[in-house]
C-alpha cells in the first residue's frame, strides 16, 4: 500500500472548531446526485469565476462581490468533496490526492493571475504570490511522501484562512477604494499589493524556514537508520569471526 493511502492527515486550523461540523453537516445532507467529483467541478468553476471577477474589476470595482461569491463558492467544492467522500465510504485515495492537489494549484494560478491583471495588484507581486503558495505545497507534498504525515495547515493556517483573508481585503478595497502608497525604492503602489506581498513574504519564509527543520529531522533520523544499521552489521561479522574459528577445530 502507498503512503498516499495510509497517511496521516492534519489539519488543525484556525477555523476548524467551525469548518469541521459545518462540513459534517453538509455530507449529511447533500442529495445522492452530488456526488465528490460534482463539487471538484464546482472547486473549479468557481476559481474560473474568481479569474474572471478580478479582471472585470477594471470595469466596475462591484465585481469584487462576485470574487467573495467565488471563494465562497470554492470552499463548498474543494473543501467538501473530501468528506462526501470519505462520509459515504466511496474514497478513492490515491485518485482524490492526485486530482486535489492538482485541481489547487490550477485554482492557485487562475486566482493570482486574476488578481495581478486587475487594478488592484501589481501582476509582478501576484507572480510573486503564487509562486511562493506553490512552493509552499510542493514542500508540503514532498514532507508526506517522505514522512508519511500530510499536513494540510501551515502554521495553522490553511485555504480557508486564506479565503477568508481575500474575501476581507476585497471588502475593504470595496469600501475603501483602491488607495496607494508610496514606498522608498519602489514608489507608488497599492495597499492590496503590499498585502499580496506581505503574504507571499511570509509564505517564502516559512517555505525555507520549515523545509530547514524538515531536512534537519530526516539527517538526523536517517544518520541514526546508518548507525544501527552498520552496528548490526559490525556485529554479524564478529560474531562470524567468533564461529569460523570454533568450526576450524572440530
């Protein structure tokens, strides 16, 4: 069985206390007709929709509602696909790890473009943005493999924190307008691309802070797999030693 099968999920978020029972309450109540892979579609959509909204923001700064929609939207279908799945006994693990993960880094992509095509983000910052997310995953991804343990929050941050922070800042933009600020080396800029900046820092930082402490365990517990491992070794070969020359004298 691959690890992928039987790994350890965690995820322990900020908003678990509420998300966890609302989710429970939807797989209950969800008609027979949607099924896992419907909502997977519906994740999907809804990140095209939020592509779309953000670039419509060049027209009129209300399309920032129909981005909230988006997220929205997005939560029910990527978030709840899962634990349909998992409530009605039809997992398919390896299958929904594969088309997750791949249908988020799309999402991940069409939403930060969206973002750096409308007036509010710089497109180079929003680059910025997903790459730093994308490498945050791919370390992610990388640390289940090799530990068997798929930790889905970071900092008990996950993307429904996330959501939720781009659902307030469209608010604020919406009742605040698009205010910008000047910077020391790099002039003038928006308050939403410094925010996308700020969190594609932080997202960098933890990407090589904790990809450090990773490497770090796994050399130190690999280096302990090597000791054992030549010590059992050594004394298969002394205790060979020790019966060749008992056998020589019969």
């Amino acid at each position: 069985m691959s690890k992928v099968e039987n790994h350890k999920r965690e995820n322990d978020i900020l908003l678990g206390f509420l998300e966890r029972p609302a989710l429970k309450w939807l797989a209950a109540h969800m008609p027979a007709w949607v099924t896992p892979d419907v909502l997977t579609w519906i994740g999907i959509l809804a990140s095209i929709l939020i592509f779309i909204s953000y670039a419509l923001t060049n027209v009129s700064e209300y399309f920032l509602i129909l981005a909230s929609f988006g997220f929205v939207l997005n939560w029910f279908g990527d978030s709840l696909d899962g634990t349909l799945a998992r409530y009605r006994h039809i997992e398919r693990p390896r299958f929904g790890f594969l088309i997750d993960h791949f249908v988020d880094a799309i999402s991940t992509v069409l939403i930060f473009i969206g973002l750096g095509i409308s007036p509010y983000v710089d497109i180079t910052v929003a680059s910025m943005g997903v790459i730093a997310y994308l490498l945050v995953s791919i370390m992610v991804y990388l640390i289940t493999y090799v530990t068997g343990v798929f930790n889905i929050t970071s900092a008990k941050i996950g993307p429904t924190e996330i959501r939720v922070l781009a659902i307030l800042a469209n608010t604020v933009m919406l009742i605040i307008g698009n205010p910008k600020v000047n910077l020391p080396i790099f002039g003038p800029t928006t308050l939403y691309t410094l925010f996308v900046g700020f969190i594609a820092l932080l997202m960098t930082l933890y990407f090589l802070i904790n990809t450090s402490i990773q490497a770090r365990k796994l050399q130190l517990l690999d280096e302990k797999r090597l000791e054992r491992k030549q010590e059992k070794q050594k004394n298969a070969a002394e205790n060979h030693e020790t019966i060749a020359p008992a056998e020589s004298n019969h």
